[in-house]
C-alpha cells in the first residue's frame, strides 16, 4: 500500500427523480449559466425538459451549447469558451455522458484564462481555476462525473488527448439511473467496457506487490460491470441494474481504486485514443480490441497479475499461470463479443496497412503520459494482435 491523498468534492446526487436538483444545486454558482450538450438524445427522451424546467424555477438564464459530438473536438470547445466569455456566465451545466461532460470542463477551465485551451492537453499549461460545473450524467461509461479527467480531440492535428487536474472535478454531479434507460444497447456495451478499462490499467500498471484491498475492489467491479450489462442488454428499464452499472462506472475511475497503488499508466487507453482520433471509434469500441491484444502482449513476461485476474474473475482452473492468464484473457474477449463490442481492427473496418500510422499517432500521447517502453515498434507488436 503506497501513501496517498484523497479528495472527493463532488456531490453526488444518486437515485430515481433527482435530475429535478439541478436548478437548486447550479443557482449556489450564479445565476447565468452555460447548458452543454449532445447531439440531441436528450430532447428525444425528457431529460431536456426536465433540465430546462428545474434551471427556469431556479430563476437561472441558460446560454445553450448544443452539439458536443462523441469523441468530442476542440473547435466546439473553443466555441463554448467564447460563448461563455461573452455572456460572462458564472457556471456551466453539463448534460450527457462523458464527451459532454469532458467538453463542459475544458470550457469551464478555458473560460478562466486567454490563452488557447488546448495548451492545457499538451501539457504546456497547467489549470488554475474554473467555472463551477454541474451535470446531469446520462451514460454509464467515463467516469467524468467525479473526475478531474478530461479528453478532446484536435481535429486538425488529428490528436485525440486526455489531461487531468483536481480542480476540474465537478462540483455536483446528478445521477439518476432513469436517465440511462434511452441508451442503445451499443453505447450500453461500450460503456461497460469503458469502465471495466479503467479498472483494468491501474489493476495491470500498478507495481506495488501489496495492494489485496484494491484487487478485491477492482474484482468485485468488474464482475458486477458485467453481470448488470448483461442485465441491462436483456431489459434496457432494469432499473437496479441501470443503477449498479451506473454506480460501478463512476466508482472505477474516481480516484477510489487507484488509491495506494502509487504511480499507474493508461497504456490502453494512449493506443485507443488513437483509433478514436484516426478513425472516431466509440471509445469503448476500441478498448474492447485493444485490451485483449495489450493484456496478451504483457502477460507474457509477466503472468501472475492476469491469471490471479482469470482465477477470481473468470473462474479458470488452469494451474500453470501463464495457460491460465491465457483463458481470462480469452474470457474476457469472450465477453466483449456476447455484449456486442468489437475485438478485431477488422471488426472496426480498419485496415491492417493503417497500423504503422496508428502506432505513430499513438507516440505524442505516451510521451505526454510518461509511458514508458512505447515505442513505435511496441505499440506496432500490440496492434498486431488486434488484427
Ligand atoms: O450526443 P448525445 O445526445 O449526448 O448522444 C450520446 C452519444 O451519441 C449518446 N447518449 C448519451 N446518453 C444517452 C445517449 N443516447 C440515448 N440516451 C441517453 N441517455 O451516446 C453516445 C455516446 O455518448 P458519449 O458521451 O460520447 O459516451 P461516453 O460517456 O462513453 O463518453 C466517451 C468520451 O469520454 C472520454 C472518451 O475519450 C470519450 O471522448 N473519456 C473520459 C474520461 C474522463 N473524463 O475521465 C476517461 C475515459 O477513459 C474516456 O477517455
Ligand atoms: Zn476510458
């Protein structure tokens, strides 16, 4: 167990009929707000009402910021900044999944300074203060509702990068399982696999001996991860099992599992960002290719993590460790098939000559996460696997 700090601000408003809070929760920030979303899922369902109806009674006036796409870009973000610049609001509101809710941070920090926001995802400038955010969360995937992370994509330089910083965490997130009944079965899968990622790079990069407390953590996640997607495949108005997924997501990426691990890497995550930024894969979509190909590509010079993994998870009998880091491995891939994900770059129509090109795109984002031992060639060996 290494030393560690802590610190969860957000509240977390959790349960059935709770999205009716975001107008009293936003009205502690000010009283004229920037309201970010998506493509439009939420005028289909009534999460838009709902929203619009609360802020109104709250007696706050809503600048609208429409339009955030999945893996969402930097031209839309810069957008909002200067939307919220103009009319000086004095929070931002956040509604949808974690494209919507990354898009609403980077505003609320790029608000706050002059120079350009993407300087923040090279690592050149540090955040210092933000815009208050609060968000109606409305995809079980990302983990941004209780994160400091957030991940644009520069379209331009065709770069899809991630940062964090704690003072990006929101202050209120709302998390009403309800909200989750309207998504398709695809991003239901993608978003499980997000999650069941997010546990996986701390639960493989960790290079602590001794962390029985998070393993078991971690486990029990990603066996409920998955036994509430499957439930939620079969019945989408599950509502326990919306709330488990729902809880389970935002447990494995809000700083709760990595605690006492010390240092981790996402290197996962730095090869499926650039399938997302090449070729605007759903994130999820990738991870689910490219988590079978990495875990192989790692157990083999060191098993014992993935078979403890295969043994406690995916129930695998095999005693030689290697065989039996193996049969997770193949589990797992098992599973992102039944849920519908992805497992092959061919699945995703992408073609083996792009993989050059992909390990090139990938080498920016490790360099800016420190991860060490990526280099082309590596990242070129996992891509193969992914074939
Ligand atoms: O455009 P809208 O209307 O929002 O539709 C979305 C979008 O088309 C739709 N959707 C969301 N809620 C819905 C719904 N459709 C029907 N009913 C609902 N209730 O689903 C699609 C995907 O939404 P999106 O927000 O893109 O998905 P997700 O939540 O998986 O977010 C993905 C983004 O999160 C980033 C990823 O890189 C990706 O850009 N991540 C953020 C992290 C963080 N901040 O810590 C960490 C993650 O590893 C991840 O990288
Ligand atoms: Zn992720």
């Amino acid at each position: 167990m290494q030393n560690f700090v802590l610190h969860l601000p957000t509240k977390i408003i959790f349960g059935r009929d709770t999205i009716r809070n975001i107008g009293p929760e936003t009205v502690l920030f000010g009283k004229k707000i920037l309201l970010v979303y998506g493509s439009g899922s939420i005028k289909q369902n009534d999460i838009y009402d709902q929203v619009t109806a609360s802020l109104a009674e709250a007696g706050l006036t809503a600048i609208e910021h429409p339009g955030v796409k999945s893996n969402p870009v930097l031209s839309h973000v810069r957008e909002g900044i200067e939307l919220a610049k103009a009319h000086q609001v004095e929070a931002v509101v956040a509604v949808g999944g974690g494209s919507v809710i990354d898009s609403a941070k980077a505003i609320c920090a790029g608000a706050k300074v002059n120079h350009d926001v993407w300087l923040f995802f090279k690592g050149k400038k540090g955040v210092k203060s933000k815009l208050p955010l609060t968000c109606v969360l409305t995809l079980a995937a990302a983990g941004s509702e209780m994160n400091g992370g957030m991940v644009i994509t520069n379209e331009e330089t065709r770069q899809k990068f991630g940062t964090g910083n704690q003072l990006l965490k929101p202050e209120v997130s709302i998390l009403d399982p309800t909200a989750t009944f309207t998504v398709p079965p695809s991003y239901t899968a993608y978003g499980a696999v997000d999650a069941i990622a997010h546990l996986l790079e701390f639960y493989f990069t960790t290079t602590d001996a001794a962390t029985p407390v998070q393993d078991r953590f971690m486990e029990g996640l990603a066996i409920n991860i998955m036994e509430s997607c499957r439930k939620t495949l079969a019945r989408p108005d599950d509502y326990q099992a919306r709330a488990d997924l729902m809880w389970c997501a935002t447990l494995a990426l809000n700083g709760l599992t990595a605690a006492g691990l010390g240092m981790v890497g996402f290197p996962m995550h730095m090869i499926e960002h650039s399938l997302s930024a090449l070729y605007d894969v759903p994130h999820g979509a990738g991870l689910s290719v490219v988590m079978p190909a990495w875990m192989s590509w790692r157990a083999a010079d060191s098993p014992a993590k993935f078979a403890q993994l295969a043994r406690r998870v995916f129930a695998i009998k095999e005693k030689d460790q290697y065989r039996a880091a193996l049969g997770g491995i193949e589990s797992l891939k098992n599973w992102f098939r039944e849920v519908g994900s992805p497992v092959s770059l061919r699945d995703l129509d992408i073609p083996e000559s792009a993989i050059p090109a992909i390990a090139a795109n990938s080498m920016d984002l490790a360099a800016i996460w420190r991860l060490k031992g990526y280099d082309i060639q590596v990242v070129s060996t996992i891509l193969d696997k992914c074939r």
